[in-house]
C-alpha cells in the first residue's frame, strides 16, 4: 500500500509547497466530436420527445401534466442529492443524467415500446403483454446507459456504489417527469380532471420513486465495477443490476395491470418493502463512505495534513454543517465557502485514497492526492484567522 504522503516542512506557520507545474489537459478532436454527438443527440430526441408528447396531449394537456409532473420531481431530486452529501458530484453531470433520462431514453422507449405492441398485436397477440415483457428491457436498457457512459468517460469523478445509485435515479427521475407529462397530459385530454387527479395520485404521489429504485439497481451495479478489481465482477455485477432493474420493473408493471385494488394491494404487501430495503441499501453505502472518509482522513491528521479536530469533523455531516455555520459567523460568506470547498476537497481526496488502495484508481492518482491536500492547505487559510 502506497504510504500517505509526507506534509512538507513548515516555515513560519506556512507550509513550503513544490509540485511539478500540471500540464494543460488536452481535448482531442475525438472526444470533442463525441461531445457534439451527444449534445446532439440529447437535443434531437428531446424535441422529437417533445412533439410526440404534444402530439397525443395536445397543448392544454401537455400544460396541465407538465405542472403536475413537476411537484414530484423537487423532493425526489433533494432526496437523492442527500445521499451524496459527503461529495457533491459535479452538476453538469448531474444534469447529463437527468436529460439523458428525460429525452434519450424517454424518445426510445416512444418509438420501440409502441412498435412492440404493434407487432404484437399483428402476430395476434395481447398488446398489453408489452408492458411486461418489452417495456422494462427497452427502458432500463436506455436509462442505464446515462450510468455507463458516465462510468467509462467521467472515471475520476465515479468514486464507488453511492455514485452510482446517484447518476442511476436522476436518469430515472428524468424518464418518470416526461412519462406522467404523457400520461397526466393524456387523461386530462381525454377523461377530465377527475381521471387526471387519480392517474396524479397514483404516479406521482403512490410511485414517484420507480422508476428511479428501478435504475438504482444499475448503479448499484456500476458503482460496485467502479470499486474492485476483479474483471469477472466489473463485468458481472452491471450485468446482475441490470438483471434486477429489468425484473422490479417487470414486476412493478405487473402489479400495475391487476387495477386499483390489486396495485393497491401488491403494493403494501411486496412494493413497499422492496422500497425500504433499497433506501436501506443506499444509505449503508453512504454509512460506508463516512468509514472511508474516518479512516483515510486519521491517515492524513497523522501525516500533518489536517488537525485531528478537523479529521473528526469532516468525517461526520453533522459537524460539516456546524463548521460552515461557524466559518460564516465568524468570518463572513467567504469564509463559509472556503469551508465547503475544504470539505469537499477532502472527501475527494480520501475516496482517491480508498481507490488508490483497491488499485481502481486512475493513472496519475498519487500526484492528483499531492495536489489535493496542498489545495486543502491553502484553503485552510479562507476561514482560520491570521
């Protein structure tokens, strides 16, 4: 195990610090042409998307279910940004995800699961089968890629299970806003407001976190690749989570077909408790985290990097938010945000620790850990005064 490094010697009172110069990174014509591609991409489904919505709502409609749709989708996200409160993932990627969701995924599961029930029906078949059998692979299928492609072109900032559950229900909750934008939109065009308030209730009321549990079950998958070694298991465990998302939607789409009472009942006896053993799941991964982060950051309190006070603090969320408070009332906002970039920083740091000791970490780890803990140093001083 590569030891933690070694605080350079201090002067008076301010640390001597020498790092090579970074090189500029450098963006080759490659991955510029696969940004334009899929910014294209986003854009594209999203207004093909959108015209389809339209087309089967109408605009009085599509207004009505886009307001509705709405509500569910603050205390979904805020719940989901909870759980990453020990690093915040960068939000450009935050938002890839959610309209990845929202319009790729979502303009894909238009066109096949419709083309699905078509070809079924024409080979004499139950078009509703469809929901059961195609549906769940197409959507989970589409959703789950906002995951991969994050894990395979955004590596240093995918730390481990917690990101992966992130990235997975964002994606989620941006399919389930532009599907009950449909189906609020549709039952308000063609049934009325009584209908519209059921279809409401049962969406986004009894199920806002569906679709997002369902994709969550890919970023289990991904975050445990992103975390090991073992090529069998980075291989195998995406795969099993996928396995799982497909099979809970299959369920979930099941249960949906028995009518109100039987999805009422299905839900209480089997939905619910799939639903808390999820939540269960993610929030020992984030107990999981705050370990990683009271272990590597004793390492770095031991070194010199931090004060054991300080370690102590940013291993816990409580004592985050009450040092942001003090920061602030003592030294004003500047001070605040020093504090919060200091604690981010070192939670960035420690998690490429904790990657560095599995050998999951990228090439370049130990200079981009030097350079982290210097930024650390420096940022020490917005809100400790002179």
């Amino acid at each position: 195990m590569e030891p933690f490094p070694a605080h350079p010697p201090r002067g008076e009172g301010e640390p001597h610090l020498h790092l090579p110069e970074r090189r500029p990174r450098r963006t080759g014509v490659g991955r510029v042409l696969l940004r334009v591609a899929v910014v294209l991409l986003v854009a594209g489904c999203g207004l093909l998307t959108l015209l389809l919505v339209l087309s089967d709502t109408g605009i009085t409609g599509f207004g009505v279910g886009a307001l509705l749709a709405l509500l569910p989708v603050f205390p979904v996200v805020a719940a989901i940004l909870w759980l990453d409160r020990y690093e915040h993932e960068p939000p450009a990627q935050l938002v890839f995800a959610f309209v990845w969701g929202a319009f790729v995924a979502t303009f894909v599961a238009l066109v096949l699961n419709t083309s699905s029930m078509e070809l079924i029906r024409a080979a004499g078949g139950d078009p509703d089968s469809a929901a059961v059998l195609v549906a769940p692979v197409v959507e989970e299928t589409t959703k789950g890629l906002a995951v991969l492609l994050l894990f395979l072109f955004r590596r240093r900032e995918f730390d481990g299970v917690v990101d992966g559950v992130v990235y997975a229900a964002l994606a989620g909750v941006g399919f389930a806003f532009v599907e009950n934008v449909l189906y609020l939109g549709r039952s308000f065009a063609d049934d009325g407001a009584t209908v519209t308030a059921v279809t409401f209730v049962v969406r986004c009321l009894f199920s806002p976190f569906a679709h997002p549990l369902f994709t969550a079950a890919i970023g289990v998958g991904i975050g445990i690749a992103a975390s090991r070694r073992s090529r069998a298991l980075r291989v195998l465990a995406p795969l099993a989570g996928w396995v799982v998302a497909v099979g809970l939607h299959a369920l979930w789409n099941a249960t949906a077909s028995q009518g109100l009472q039987g999805f009422v009942g299905t839900y209480v006896v089997l939905q619910l408790p799939i639903f808390v053993a999820a939540v269960a799941l993610a929030v020992a991964a984030r107990t999981r985290e705050g370990r990683v982060l009271r272990r590597h950051l004793a390492g770095y309190a031991q070194a010199g990097w931090i004060t054991p006070v300080e370690a102590r603090m940013l291993a816990s969320l409580p004592e985050r938010s009450r040092a942001r408070d003090w920061a602030g009332r003592t030294l004003g906002p500047q001070a605040r945000t020093a504090m919060r970039d200091f604690q981010e920083l070192a939670s960035e740091v420690a998690f490429l620790r904790d990657r560095m000791e599995r050998g999951t970490a990228p090439a370049g780890a130990a200079e981009a850990e030097l350079a982290g803990l210097q930024s650390m140093w420096r940022l020490r001083r917005g809100f400790l005064a002179a």
